[in-house]
C-alpha cells in the first residue's frame, strides 16, 4: 500500500516509517547544533509513563575534544563506520522514579520502554530532515557510565550514530552488501487476535 525506500509496507503508513533506515556509509560533514537538538526535541515530545521522561542525551560533535572518547566507547565493529559519522549520541535513562505521593525512590518497570519511544522519535526526525542516526548496542556500557560521569541510578541504553549518507564502496567490501533498507516480519506472524500465537502455530 506504501512504497519506499526500496520498501512496501502492507497498510497505508507514512512513507516516514520506510524512508528511516540505518545506513553504514556516512560523508563525514559537520552537522549544526540546530540539526541536531531539532532530533533532540523530536525525542523530547515522547510519551512516558507519568510523563516522568527518563532520557537523558549525551552527544558529541565531530572534530570536537569529546568526539574520540565517543568513538572509542564503540566496539571495533561499528567503529569501523561509525567512525566517519557527523555525530555520537550516547541514550541514558533514569531508572528510579518517585511514586505519586511519595519521596521515597522505586525501580522504575519502564524507563527502557519510555526511552526507547525518545529514541524513535529522534530516528524518524532525523531522517525528516535528509539525516540518518543508525542505533547501536555495541559499544561498552560499563566505560560509558564512568567515562561519561553518568549519576547512580541511571542505565546506559543505547547510541546513535548521525551522519548524511555517503559512498557505501567506501565500506569495507563485508559492510557494503548490508547496505540497503532490510524489510520486516509479516504482520501475521506479529499480531494476534485474543492469544499469543508461538511462531509454528501462527496462522498462515
Ligand atoms: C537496539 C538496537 C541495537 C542495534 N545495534 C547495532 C549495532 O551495534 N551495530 C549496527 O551496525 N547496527 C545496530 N543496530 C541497527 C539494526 O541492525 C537495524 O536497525 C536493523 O537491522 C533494522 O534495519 P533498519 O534500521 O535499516 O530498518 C541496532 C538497532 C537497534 C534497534
């Protein structure tokens, strides 16, 4: 029903959902502030359980004293291209929330959950304005939340690699044959009507 990006979606989404992809090959050029925080803001408008807003973005501009730091918290694996991105975003969120009413501070069962709907939000915005941020687990949380000076109570999540798409033949040859737009699971195998469905029982 939509198509782009090399992709077709079954219902008649906004062509957004298709044209966010995580590419590898990135130029390299500066990004703004402005272009930046705009994701950022993007990220901030996310819903979150009691609205309590557990992320929290810790980034670093190319060619700026913090840029190798954020590179070097990245395994070898996405060092490789990630190096050549405009800009790292590091995704920490708060893991102790106050219950109404309450001083006392509890686990919170879904500031993961809240900061990944941010971290949506920031992905779809950037590829709104002509960016791509590729998501990383790969990298070293425990270095992050020292090296960062991350506050007790909070879990590393996540990171983002930002840049403008660039050469893929300037990948290593093993990086370029992935990089392309990936499709997705049929919904059928995704959603179900009143049950769980295991993957062998769902309905063809
Ligand atoms: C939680 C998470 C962790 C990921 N970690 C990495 C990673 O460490 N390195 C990498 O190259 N891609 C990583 N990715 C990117 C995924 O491989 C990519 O999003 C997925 O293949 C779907 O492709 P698309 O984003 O182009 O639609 C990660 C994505 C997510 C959401």
């Amino acid at each position: 029903m939509t198509t782009a990006n090399e992709r077709s979606a079954d219902y008649p989404i906004d062509p957004i959902f298709l044209e966010r992809w995580s590419p590898r090959a990135f130029t390299g050029e500066s990004i703004s502030e402005k272009d930046l925080f705009t994701m950022l803001e993007a990220a901030r408008w996310a819903a979150s359980s009691g609205n309590v807003q557990p992320w929290r973005f810790i980034y670093a501009h190319r060619n700026t004293a913090h840029w190798e730091k954020f590179v070097g918290l990245l395994v070898p694996g996405n060092q490789v291209w990630a190096k050549n991105a405009s800009a790292l975003v590091i995704l920490v969120s708060n893991s102790l929330v106050k219950r109404p009413g309450s001083d006392a501070e509890v686990l919170s069962p879904t500031h993961s959950f809240d900061t990944g709907t941010a971290s949506g939000y920031f992905a779809l915005q950037a590829s709104l304005m002509g960016w791509h941020a590729h998501g990383m687990a790969g990298f070293d949380r425990e270095r992050a939340f020292v090296e960062l000076n991350v506050s007790k109570g909070y879990t590393v999540e996540f990171a983002y690699a930002v840049g403008r798409l660039g050469d893929p033949t300037k990948l290593p040859v093993a990086l370029q044959a992935r990089e392309h737009p990936s499709t997705r699971l049929p919904l059928k195998e995704l959603a179900f009507e009143g049950l769980f469905q295991a993957a062998s029982t769902a309905k063809a």
